[in-house]
C-alpha cells in the first residue's frame, strides 16, 4: 500500500515549499531561509491552528482531522480543486476497498478481482470504432476494453499481457512512447497528476500499488514527476500523436466517468470535422496499418 503517513508528509512538505512568502505578505528574504516556501509555523499561522497540530499532521501523526482543519490548510497552501481531493483522501482513515477479499482473518494484504468492463460498454465501444478511437480505463490508469481503432493510434494492446495494459506502464517503461507523444514531458506529467489522484482515492488498491512501485523501481523520469506532488486529472483537451504510418494526428479527447462503474471511465478520441486528423482517421480504419510496437 501507499503509506498515509509517508504521502501526507511529502504532500504537504511539497506544496508549502512551492509557495513564495512574499506573494502571501509575509516577512523574511531568502537569506533568511533555511529552504524554501513556507515554514510549518507560518502555514499554522495562516490555517489558524497550533503549530504542535499541523507538525503532528504532516507528521501523519494525527489520527482525525476534521474537515473545517483540512479545508483550513487547504486556504493556507492554495490548493487547487484536486489537490483539496487528494489530501482529504490521504488524510481520512484507512479503508480497505469494497470489493477486497482478504486471504485470511489476521487482517494482511488483500486481493482485489480484476477489474472488467460491462458487455454494454464494449458494444458502444465497436460501433465507434469506424470513426471514434475510444478505451476504457480502470483504477490506476489500466486499459480495461478499446475499440480497433483505438487499438491502431497507440501501442498493440491485444499483444500485451493484460498486467501490461496500463497507461502509465506503456507511457514511462515503452520506449514507442516517446516517439508516439511529440511532447512526452507534457504527457508524462497529465499521467503521474492523473495515477496520483487515482492512488488517493484508492491509498490500498493492490494493482495502483503494483503500477507505483514498479514505475519507482524502473523510471528515473517517474520518480522526479512523482516527487513534485502533482495532483491533476486531466479529463478532456487536445493532444498531439506521430503516428508512424499516417503521421501526425491532432486529437480532442473526452472522459466519462461510467455511472454503474465509476472506477471505470470512457476516452474518447474525436478530430475537427474536415480535418487532416479526420482523413488519417478514416485511413487508419479502414486500411487497418499496424499499431506501434515496442
């Protein structure tokens, strides 16, 4: 699992040392700073609470925090609307997932079953696929089902072991990956703002765990993005894929959150009506060029 107390500490520590004390009015130039941002003392004194209970929080030494104290700290560090999220997620306490199924009684690791997608879904997903490149995706950024289109502008995920298909996998460990995004830095920090969000949601997802662990253990450039604390889901805009065969395609996407399965969400992939994009799309589904491969 993703320890409450070592998140809790190194989120807050990061977000108060992003923030620059003169633009919050308060005394004291650089020299006269240790480090950078803030100190525990000056974000206490901003949430209005004893500096002794915000050490014990980012301590992760407090055992409940109320709401009225988190939105407090919140004002102070000028969180943003996910941020508040995730520290309100790492900050309650811990629950095992609704669907675990604990090995045995003494209260160790718990299993969680795959994650699947409704026959419905995939049915919606097929009658896209002439013209929409669409996926769905689980906890901690897996690929759950995709259309054949969908398939064709990224990476061959039929040939993937399932335990493979997963977004920030293929992103950091996939070396198609860099040559797929033009701007891959961009690209890796909407996946590790978005795999944060989903580890707060679930701090004891096994497979969320599995995912962080491995990318810690296999990517220097996971490691640097996951140290900043960024918090974001990025759920639409517009992005830009080299694609080998048909060349570049300039894409609107789109996530839905599935209502009967909300860990599950719907991508969808859509071009300018009229567009090159729209052409190469078309190209792509009918033709059927092969996906990128590693």
């Amino acid at each position: 699992m993703l320890h409450a107390e070592i998140e809790i500490s190194s989120f807050l520590r990061a977000r108060r040392g992003a923030l620059d004390p003169a633009e919050l009015g308060l005394p004291g130039g650089v020299g006269r700073r240790r480090v950078r941002g803030l100190r525990r003392e000056e974000v206490a004194q901003l949430a209005g609470i004893s500096v002794d209970y915000y050490t014990r929080i980012e301590q992760g030494r407090a055992p409940a925090i109320s709401d009225s104290v988190l939105d407090a700290i919140a004002r102070a560090l000028r969180l943003s609307g996910g941020e508040v999220t995730y520290l309100r997620n790492i900050a309650v306490p811990r629950r095992r997932p609704a669907d675990c199924v604990a090995p045995g009684s003494d209260g160790g690791p718990c299993t969680v079953p795959r994650q699947t997608v409704r026959p419905e879904i995939q049915r919606l997903l097929d009658a896209m696929e002439t013209t929409v490149p669409a996926m769905v995706l689980g906890r901690g950024l897996d690929i759950l089902a995709w259309n054949a289109l969908g398939g064709r502008i990224a990476f061959d995920l039929p040939a993937l072991a399932p335990d493979r298909r997963n977004t920030a996998l293929l992103v950091f460990l996939d070396p198609a990956a860099r040559a797929l995004h033009p701007d891959w830095e961009a690209k890796a920090v909407e996946v590790v703002g978005n795999l944060r969000a989903e580890s707060g949601r679930h701090p004891e997802d096994p497979r969320i765990c599995e995912v962080v662990n491995e990318l810690l253990a296999h990517s220097r450039d996971f490691r640097r993005i996951w140290e900043t604390q960024s918090v974001h889901e990025c759920l639409r805009g517009t992005k830009s894929l080299l694609h080998p065969h048909v060349g570049e395609l300039v894409l609107t996407f789109e996530s839905f959150r599935l209502s009967t399965d909300p860990d599950q969400a719907l991508v969808t992939y859509t071009a300018e009506r009229g567009s090159r994009t729209e052409e190469r799309l078309r190209e792509l589904g009918a033709v059927g060029h092969p996906v990128l491969t590693a």
